[in-house]
C-alpha cells in the first residue's frame, strides 16, 4: 500500500523539492527512503552521520556549508557515494569490510556500533574528498530505468525510424534501452537509428574513473543493481552513447522534427534538480516541437519522475508519463502508462489514464 499522498517512505511529510531543511533531516528522510527501498547499509550510515551532527560531532563542522540543505539536491546521496567511493579506490579498508559491494559483510540495520567508529574514521581522514563529493550533483545512471523507456520505445510504429534523445542523460546508459533487456520484457526495439543525451557534467564511461564514479553512486549492499550496471557498461562497450555537455533547456531548443520518423525525448530522475523556470522552458521547447508533428513524425515526450498526487508526492513511486503529438485532437495531453521504485524494476505497466501537471 502507498504512503499518503505528500507523505515520504516513513511516513513523514515529504518536503517539496525547494525546500530548504537542516542536514540533520534530510539525512533522516534518505535514511528512510533507503530503508523501504532495500538498502539498509546506507539507511545505517546515514543514521550514524545524522546522529553524529546532531551531538556535534566531526561531521557537523564537515557538513557545516550545507547546514540547511535543498531536498532536492539530495545531499544524502552525496555522502553516501563519497564514502562508497572511498571504498572501491580501497582507500577506506576499515569501512570495506562492511560493504558487500567489495566483498564485506553489511551490519545489521540500524546498528552504527558496528559501523561508527570505521565511518568516523574516513570522515576525519578524507575531509576534502568529502567537501568534493558534496558539491557534485548525484549520477545514478540506473540502468534499470530502461524499463519504463522500453516500454515507450517498443509503442512506436515498428517500421517507424527513432531519434532518442536523453535529458540529464548522465554517461548514457538509458540512450542503449533498445539493447538492454533491463527487465527482460522480451520486447523487439529495433528502429532506434539516432541516439544522443545532455548533461550538465557527463559521465565517460568508457573511463575508469567514469565507470568509478557511477558505481560509487549505487548502494553498496544493493547487489541486483551493481549487476544490473556491470551489463549496461558491457553493452556500452559496444555501442558508446554519446552525451553533450549542454544544458537541458539548450538541448531541447536544439531539437528538429525529422520527417517520416518518430522524436522520443527521454528523462528520468531528473526534474527534481531542475528549477522551475528550467521545467517551464523545457516544456515549452518540447509543445513547439510538438507543433511541428504530424502522423508520419510524431513527438513523444516520456518521463520516469516523481508523480503529483493531490499536491503531494509519494517518495517510493516513480510514475512514467507520457505526452505524444501526432497531429491529433489530444496532442500534448499526459498520461500516466505505469509505476514501479525510482529504480525502474519492476515496472508496472498499466492502461493509459490522464496524469496531473509536472513542471
């Protein structure tokens, strides 16, 4: 059963994404959010921290700069890649041994005895590497969010060309949804002949440490995604998506309806970054594109976010929505096409009904 609506995994009202709240909190929803999501490691980790800045501990002078924290910016996530980070460059081997992700075996939730004085370690001795990883934007990159896209790509007309394009696409991995059986739904995309992405701060994954930095990102004792990453990066090595260091709003103004071929524009886990001015114009850039659609070159615009329930959001539930332009009589009107967690599996499919505005 979902939470209320406007209300996060635990029970608490869910913040809006604008809103500024004490580290302190926004450690507590994470943890909670992680909890309900199947990470107990992070849901401990960030307990502990959270503990240690409310006694004023190491970290309440570390994390002093983001003393009050934007809900949307996820600062959680930041403290929990840094020290998963540290981890794989084996540059934490007291806290490795408790991160399943290089073999160690996780302590029980909610118990930071076991993990407190490792953690402690690693904030006191990487002060700067932490100051870093706080400042950049997560990159999740989660492969199983091809889920969803599948879905969107596999309703386009078979014989029909695609041209994918990502918003915030990260190091692209979702660009390769056609080739990536996330889910195994056994669907048949062959049409995708053009595929490119945006983001701020790309990820190269065809790098080490690219490929470093997106595994850092993925909760250390949740071993379906590492596996899930470790096949998308394999099929990267293939085919290498491309992705421009561009803003979101310049990208989506860049775009050209192409004739006898279908414009899918592609984002996920992204709007809560965007502020709201970013959301208008994107979604103003896309109703033009949409102007320019007709049968033979339609527009879709798909997003796997937070869905608007009564004004609320419920924390654990990503909705995919869907606009689509054809020259139709309902051009542009969203619907919701299905649900699941944010990380895209299971995906629950479901028959079209209209959706609330999400800008």
């Amino acid at each position: 059963m979902d939470p209320p609506a406007g209300a996060d995994v635990g029970g608490r009202p869910r913040p809006r994404d604008d809103d500024l709240l004490p580290f302190e909190e926004v450690l507590r929803l994470q943890a909670g959010a992680c909890r309900v999501l199947g990470s107990p490691l992070s849901a401990t980790v960030l307990d502990h921290v959270a503990d240690d800045v409310k006694r004023g501990g190491t970290s309440a002078e570390l994390f002093e700069p983001w003393a009050r924290a934007r809900f949307g910016d996820f600062t959680g996530l930041r403290v929990l890649a840094t020290a998963h980070r540290l981890v794989l460059e084996r540059r934490a081997p007291r806290l490795a041994v408790h991160y399943p992700s290089v073999g160690g075996i996780a302590p029980g939730d909610g118990d930071t005895t076991v993990i407190g004085l490792a953690l402690d370690e690693v904030l006191s001795e990487h002060w700067q590497e932490f100051r870093l990883g706080m400042a950049e934007v997560p990159q999740t990159n989660e492969p199983g969010r091809s889920a969803p896209l599948r879905r969107v790509l596999a309703s386009v007309q078979p014989t029909r060309p695609i041209h994918l394009r990502e918003i915030g696409a990260s190091g692209g991995l979702n660009l390769l949804a056609d080739k990536n059986d996330v889910a195994s739904d056994g669907l048949t995309i062959d049409t995708v002949i053009s595929r490119r992405g945006c983001d701020v701060n790309p990820i190269d994954i065809s790098t080490t440490v690219g490929r470093l930095k997106l595994t850092s990102y993925v909760w250390a004792d949740d071993v379906a995604r590492l596996e899930r990453l470790r096949g998308a990066f394999e099929i990267a090595a293939v085919t290498p998506p491309q992705v421009e260091a561009l803003d979101a709003v310049d990208f989506v103004r860049s775009m050209r309806v192409e004739s006898n071929s279908a414009l899918v524009i592609w984002h996920s886990a992204v709007w809560f970054y965007l502020a709201l001015d970013q959301r208008r114009a994107i979604l103003s850039a896309i109703d033009k594109l949409g102007a320019a659609a007709n049968p033979t070159s339609p527009v879709i615009h798909a997003g796997w976010e937070l869905p608007r329930r009564g004004g609320g959001r419920v924390v654990n539930q990503f909705a995919l929505v869907v606009c689509q332009w054809s020259g139709a009589d309902d051009d542009g009107v969203a619907r919701t096409w299905g649900s699941g967690p944010p990380h895209g599996v299971p995906f629950r499919e479901q028959p079209p009904q209209l959706a609330p505005p999400n800008a």
